[in-house]
C-alpha cells in the first residue's frame, strides 16, 4: 500500500513535530478525494429551480471539503420530459451552465442537462464542470426505447466514449484521475465500460435515473438487482472505483429508487444511499486502486490487440457474407 | 420468462418495499398538485380497505375521508365493516345515502332496467358524489381498483374506474390481499368473499366464473411475462380458459384509454402533443 509506504519512509527522514503532520493527515476521512453523491429529486421541467438546488449543494458540499459533486442524470430538467426536451434543453453557453461553472471552483461537478446542438439535436447530456469552467460533456449513447421508456423519439445518441482528466484541484492529489462517464443505459451495455476501460479509467461516474420497478417473485426492486450486480461488477472488472448516482422522488406516478453508491475498485459497496433525498459523502484513494492493481494485473493482460484483430476479423467475415 | 416450480410464487411481492413505494406515491403524488388530502369510496370490502389504510398512512388518517355509499340493498354487513376497517386505522367516514338518486332515476323514466344497469348507475353515483366531496374538502379522488379487474374489465367506467390517482391498479387481487394483510387490515375484511356489492348475495367470483387466485396467475403470465400460449398451457391452463381471459382483456380495452379523438391537427392531443402529466409540478 503506497501511503504507508510513503509514510513510513517519510516518518523515517521527519522529525517528531512532521511526523504527527503525517499522521493527522492520515486519519480516517483524510486525504484522497472526498466525493458527494447528491441523491436528489429533480422538479420535472423547472431549471431555475433545479439550478438554485445544484448551486446550494455544490456549496454545502464545497463548505463540507468535498473534491467531487455528482449529481443524477438529468438533474437540470428531470427524467420523462417528452415534449419539454426542447423547452428546457440548454446549448453549451447557456447562463444556467456559467453559473454552474463558476460554482464549480475548489470543487468539481458533474450535473445532468438537455444539451441542445446548432443543428437542433437534443442530447442527454452529462457535463462535468471544474476550474470555472466546462470540461467533458458526455452524451448519453445508449437511449432506452422499450418498455416505459421513449429517449429516441424525443433525443438524439451520443457517438462515443471517452475518458478525460478529472484534476480535483483542491485533493492535493499527486496527479489528477483518469475518468470516464456511463449515463444510466450506457451501463446495460458492456462494451461502454470496456471502451472506458481500455482509455485507463479509475473513476467510472454513473449518473442515472431508474425508475424502481419488478416487485413479483417476493423479491426486491428488479431494478435495484440489476444495478447490484452491473455496479459491482464493472468496478471489479475494470479495477476502477465506481460513482453510481441515481435520483429519487416521483414523476407521473413513477418511483425512482435511488440506492446511490460508491463502490471500489474490488467491487465491495463502501457506501450506499437510501431510498430518499441525501448527499452520500465517501473518500476514494489512487493508492486502493494501485493495490487493487497490483493483486489482479487484468488491465495489463488485457489483449487489446486481440480485440482489434478479432473485431476486423467479424468484419471482413460479415462483408464477404453479403 | 422467469422459470419457478410454481407458477402461483411469481404473484409473491415484498410487502414492505411495495407499502415504501405506494405509500411515497400517494404523498408525493397528491402533495406536488398543492393538495393535502384525498377522498375515497368505501364499501366495506378489501380493496377500499387497502387504498385507505395506504392513504392514512402516506397522509395521516386526519387527511383523509372515506365516504360510505349504501344504497338500499346494501348488505348491512358492508358499511359494518367499513366502519370497522376505518376504526382500525384512525378515520372518520361520511356517509351518503345514494339511493334516493338512484331510484329517482329508475322508479320514474326506467322501471324495467336490468341490474347491470342499475349497478352501473350505482357506481356513477357514487363517483359523483365522491367528485363533490372532492371539491367540498379540496380533495384528490383516491381509486380503488386492482389490477385484475382493470384487465379483466370488471369496473364501470366513469363509475368507480374514475378517480385521480391509483394506488392499487398494478397489484393483482393476490397482492392486494397480501398487502392487506401486512398492513393489519381487520382479518375477517381480508377474508370474506369479494363483491362489488350491486345486489344482494352478489360475489365477484361466482359472476366472473373463475377464482382470483386462478386468474391471477393466467394474468400475471400473460401480461407481464408475455408468456407463449405453450408455456402457459404448461401450466395446467386449458385452452378456453386462456380463450376467455384472452377476450375479455381485448374487449375491455376502450375502458382502459381516454376517448378516442378524430385526428385532424398535426398536433392531436395524446398522439403529437405529448407532455407528463406532472408537467409544472
């Protein structure tokens, strides 16, 4: 484990009065990155009022240390919007989105919104916001349109996934994190955290917003099940820490069960949320992801190659077929 | 589908995860459109019994007003039991006599109508008085239908299928006597034969022909798992069986959507125009 490593070698060379520094430092809660989880209800189409709600949390979040605020996908507007997709989508320069910038400094977001294209194409959007400003946008690919969900008559896909630098400027991390973000469906899809895996994430940040539903069989929510196993699942395989925030509240009679959690890169739940409004706080750790690592090297062994040579393969395999 | 050895298990539900759920509904429900408290018919029978217990809960039993609504033929046993089940749980019921409006109706212009009819009639009255209360205590209209009578048709339309929220309609008659049961409701209201009460020594499972905990099983595979008509046979269903319940599903479909709207516009309402119900709240 790098930190007591690290300070073991540290306590050697230090005096007595550096040494108990150390030490404070490495209490629990210390350290790291402190990430919030913001489980809330958005109000269904009302951005002003959803803004004012991201802003007071960003604060109360910044106030209490955090490094990170995640909130549910489509956080801004709310989930089954149907026709108020192009009353509440904003474009990249919207006011609503500088304010969340500018909210963003001492501490990163990652918030939820209708992003509306030149070419007049809505996407469900995540957006993440650091050093006053907007960094990732990642659109939802995946749009779920089957049983009580209809996201490809009202929004348009996204067309890739990609990792990017979150810098937690305010951790003191010795270097910023690889990130990657799966809006909810994007996780029913395995090759979304593969593709995520192969850019070396450490943090997956999974905004959602399932609606609880599944009650036969004298077992819990379906739903909750599935994200059980998929949450664990890919933070284990992909050796990453695993931010799942998802909303609760009600829309037309819809629950949404919340459930968010954060789990490690062995794909234990550290935390978990219940199934009202609360702000999840946890510490994430690059030394747990080294450790974990270092006991299962499967991102080393990882036969990129053999994905890309077997991809052409089905390919040229499919062509010739034709 | 989902295999089990028994097919009857499938209709087995986490009781206080689905009390979590309806109960969030109701107050979250009711609460966002700027009301406090819900109205409801009660009839002494299981189904009520349930919506009210769920609302008391959700609300506080002071929020909420069931209305008992005999008519002159009425078992006695039912408005005892109402009573009963309102005790248990904390309300204070009105009560609402319908039968001089009902025979006001009859006597005069239709003294030969048949009972359907006049259940039917029945249940309007009742909705329209439960639509009068509802502006009297600035009430939601909470509904007490399950989702076995839903599919089968087995309601009136703009009778006791009309109302503003639902906190019943996707829980089989099975479910809903398990949720009574968790829930404490008076075990001899739990137990009793269901009837819709319309006329004497009526029971819902002789007019229907078949028992609820039978046609609650051909439902819940048909309709949620969407099984074949092979694997439902597997079950032990014969074929007129699944024949009947197939039909009478189809049949009362219309009674399940709002009207149908003559399409002219490039926006109709429902088809085009399509915004959430809780739009704005």
């Amino acid at each position: 484990m790098t930190a007591t490593t690290a300070q073991q070698q540290h306590q050697r060379e230090a005096s007595p009065e550096a040494q108990a520094e150390v030490l404070r430092e490495h209490e629990p809660g210390e350290g790291g990155v402190r990430v919030v989880l913001a489980q809330i209800a958005p109000r269904l189409g009302d951005v002003p009022a959803n803004l004012r709600r991201h802003l007071a949390i960003v604060e109360e979040a910044k106030r209490g240390g955090a490094h990170l605020v995640v909130f549910p996908e489509l956080s801004l507007t709310g989930y089954f919007l149907k026709d108020l997709v192009p009353d509440v989508a904003l474009r990249e320069d919207a006011p609503e989105l500088a304010a969340l910038a500018r909210a963003a400094d001492g501490v990163d977001v990652l918030a939820g919104a209708v992003l509306e294209s030149e070419d007049v194409r809505f996407h469900n959007a995540a957006l993440y916001f650091s050093q006053g400003r907007l960094l990732h946008v990642h659109r939802k690919v995946y749009l779920p349109t089957y049983g009580l969900f209809d996201e490809q008559r009202y929004l348009a896909p996204g067309d890739r996934f990609r990792s990017f630098e979150a810098p937690f400027p305010a951790a003191a991390q010795r270097r910023a994190w690889q990130a990657g973000v799966l809006v909810c469906e994007d996780m029913w899809h395995l090759s979304a955290p593969a593709l995520l895996a192969r850019q070396g994430v450490e943090l997956l940040l999974c905004p959602s917003s399932s609606p609880g539903r599944g009650v036969a069989h004298g077992e819990a929510l379906g739903t909750a099940r599935s994200y059980d196993a998929m949450t664990r699942n890919y933070a284990a395989l992909t050796t990453s820490y695993l931010l799942y925030c998802n909303r609760v509240g009600y829309e037309d009679g819809i629950n949404f069960w919340g459930g968010s959690r954060v789990v490690d890169p062995e794909g234990s739940v550290c935390a978990e949320a219940g199934d009202g409004e609360e702000l999840l706080w946890h510490r994430l750790d690059l030394d747990a992801v080294r450790r974990v690592r270092l006991a299962y090297p499967l991102l080393r062994d990882e036969r990129h190659d053999l994905v890309d040579v077997e991809t052409d393969r089905l390919r040229d395999l499919r062509r010739t077929e034709q | 589908m989902a295999q089990t050895v028994n097919p009857a298990d499938a209709l087995s539900i986490d009781t206080a995860v689905v009390e979590r759920i309806v109960v969030g509904f109701i107050r979250e429900e009711v609460r966002k459109v700027g009301f406090e408290r819900v109205v409801l018919g009660m009839s002494g029978g299981i189904d009520s019994a349930l919506s009210a217990a769920l609302s008391a809960r959700a609300l506080g039993p002071e929020n909420v007003t069931p209305v008992i609504m005999p008519y002159r033929t009425s078992s006695p046993e039912s408005e005892r039991d109402a009573r009963a089940v309102c005790a248990h749980f904390g309300l204070t019921p009105d009560l609402v006599d319908i039968s001089p409006q009902v025979d006001a109706y009859f006597t005069n212009r239709f003294p030969d109508a048949d009972r359907a009819r006049r259940g039917n009639k029945m249940a309007r009255e009742r909705m329209a008085v439960l639509y009068d209360m509802s502006m009297a205590h600035r009430a939601l209209v909470v509904g007490t239908s399950n989702k076995t009578e839903l599919l089968l048709g087995y309601g009136t339309v703009y009778g006791d299928m009309a109302h503003a929220l639902n906190p019943l309609g996707d829980l089989y008659k099975t479910q809903v006597w398990a949720l009574a049961r968790h829930l404490g409701i008076p075990t001899h209201v739990v137990e009793k034969a269901p009837s819709a009460d319309l006329w004497e020594g009526q029971s819902d499972e002789a007019e229907l022909g078949f028992a609820y905990a039978v046609v609650d099983v051909l439902l819940y595979h048909m309709v949620d798992e969407r099984c074949t008509r092979r694997e439902l046979r597997g079950m032990g269903f014969q074929d007129a069986f699944i024949d009947d319940i197939t039909r009478r599903v189809r049949d009362s479909q219309y009674k399940r959507r709002p009207p149908l709207i003559a399409k002219l516009s490039a926006r109709t309402i429902d088809r085009e125009f399509r915004y959430p119900r809780d739009w704005g709240r």
